[in-house]
C-alpha cells in the first residue's frame, strides 16, 4: 500500500497542473478552457465541468448576452466566471479564500477573452458593510464551506483555519466602489444566500436574472422573496445538479434560478 501511495504521489506531481476542458458555448461551437488544477478539489471541478451544473452552464449560454455584467458571488476557482467571460460577459468574481481569489486571477490569465474580462473580488456580500471572521474548511484551493458562524472559539483549529474578511453590500459597493451594477448575478455562500440578496436593496429589481444555490427546506422562502420583486422561477426541462445529488451527502440541493418578469 505505501508503494502504491508513493507512486500516486510521484505520478499526480508530475502531471500537468492545467486541466483543459471542452464545452459548448452559445451557439452550439466548441470552447476550450484552460483551468488550474494543482489541487484534488481543483481537478474534481475541472474534470466535472460540463456535469456537476449543467444549469448554471445553460442559464449562462441562453441568458445572458455580450457586454453584460455577470457577479458570481462565492466564486470559489473562477469556473463559471471564466466560462462567462469567454462569452464576452464583464464578470466581477467575488471569494473570500485568499487562495481562492488569487487562483482566479490565475485562472484568467490562462485563457483568451475577445471582449469579456473577470475581476477578481477578494471580498464578500453581506447586507451591511465590515469585517468578520471566517473559519475555513480547508487551506487546499478548490475548497468551499468556509463559514462565518464558528461555534466554540476554543476549538484546536480556531485559530490556525481562520481569517478575517471584509464584506459589503451590494448597495454600497455600486454607489460608492463604482463597479458595474450587474444584469445577472450567482449566489453560491453556503448558506448565507439571503444576506447576500438582502444587501442589493432596491437593485434587485434591475436585475435581469439570478441563480442562486438552495435546500429544499428554503425554495419556497426564496420564490416568494423573489416574486415580491418581480421575479418568475424558472423551471429546466434538462438533468440539474439538483438531480444529480440525490442520495448523495448534497441530497435536496441545487441551483434555482429567477427571471425578471416581462
């Protein structure tokens, strides 16, 4: 066993730490994307690209048009974020994980943009502006779940797996940041999705759509939230990664998305 295990480690650092995936991009033509992938939890995301939200891939391709301003928020590695950009979308990716923010920044420097471009935001969405301390799952890029809520501070790895991190709201960063008011924006926080909605105010109505991670225990809350504002869920005839959880650890999960009525 510990000669296999050797190997693997020998034979995975000699690999090349650059994924490149295929998809399709709007009109049926094939793109390729360039993704770094030094990481297990990076190479799972480049390796299941096209399969593990093929949702969020279609609502990119049908929604959304060149010159306009996508936000992904809990952006983790930039996937989507680049997936759009390629489309000639102007994206601002918001991440919270240092190391995830500055491999965004990498990730886009691998690839080719005619017109669209990614900046990456190495804060978070809340509805308030400040700082607050974030407990981090794991320091490997690729990683997700870091949250704010810590339990016992006294934990072993309270110290050694946190980081402080500034946050603000929609409202705020686009009346006094200038940064482009979004047409779309993904919301993928890990359970702090409505703090984050909450935060845009007003400019929730401007948007044009938005997807926007969910449980089952909270669509309805979500529908409801969103239809105050105008907004229609929109239901795919396509396989989603809501599908794709079932029985697994992420069973009753997926991505909802709502259009603003016409």
């Amino acid at each position: 066993m510990g000669r296999v295990s050797r190997l693997a480690r020998r034979l995975l650092s000699k690999a090349s730490p650059i994924i490149t995936v295929s998809t399709l991009g709007r009109n049926g033509n094939e793109i390729k994307l360039r993704f770094m992938a030094e990481t297990p939890a990076e190479r799972g995301r480049a390796l299941t690209f096209n399969e593990k939200e093929p949702e969020t891939l279609e609502w990119i391709r049908t929604y959304m048009r060149p010159g306009e301003v996508l936000w992904d928020v809990g952006a983790n590695v930039g996937t989507y974020s680049i997936f759009a950009a390629a489309l000639g979308l102007h994206v601002y990716a918001f991440e919270i994980y240092p190391g995830n923010c500055s491999r965004i920044i990498e990730n886009e420097r691998e690839n080719f943009f005619e017109s669209g471009y990614v900046v990456a935001c190495g804060i978070g969405l809340a509805d308030y502006p400040g700082v607050s301390l974030v407990h981090l799952s794991s320091f490997q890029k690729g990683s997700s779940l870091h949250v704010m809520d810590l339990g016992e501070r006294g934990s072993p790895s309270w110290k050694e797996m946190s980081v402080y991190a500034g946050f603000s709201s929609a409202e705020h960063l686009i009346s006094t940041g200038g940064m482009e008011s979004p047409h779309h924006i993904k919301v993928d926080v890990d359970g702090s999705e409505q703090d984050v909605l909450e935060g845009f105010g007003d400019r929730l109505g401007l948007l044009r759509t938005a997807s926007v991670e969910y449980h089952d225990n909270v669509l309805e809350r979500l529908t409801d939230f969103f239809a105050s504002h105008g907004f229609r869920r929109h239901e795919w005839s396509i396989p989603t990664s809501y599908d794709r959880n079932k029985g697994t650890r992420w069973d009753g999960f997926g991505n909802a998305l709502f259009v603003k009525k016409a």
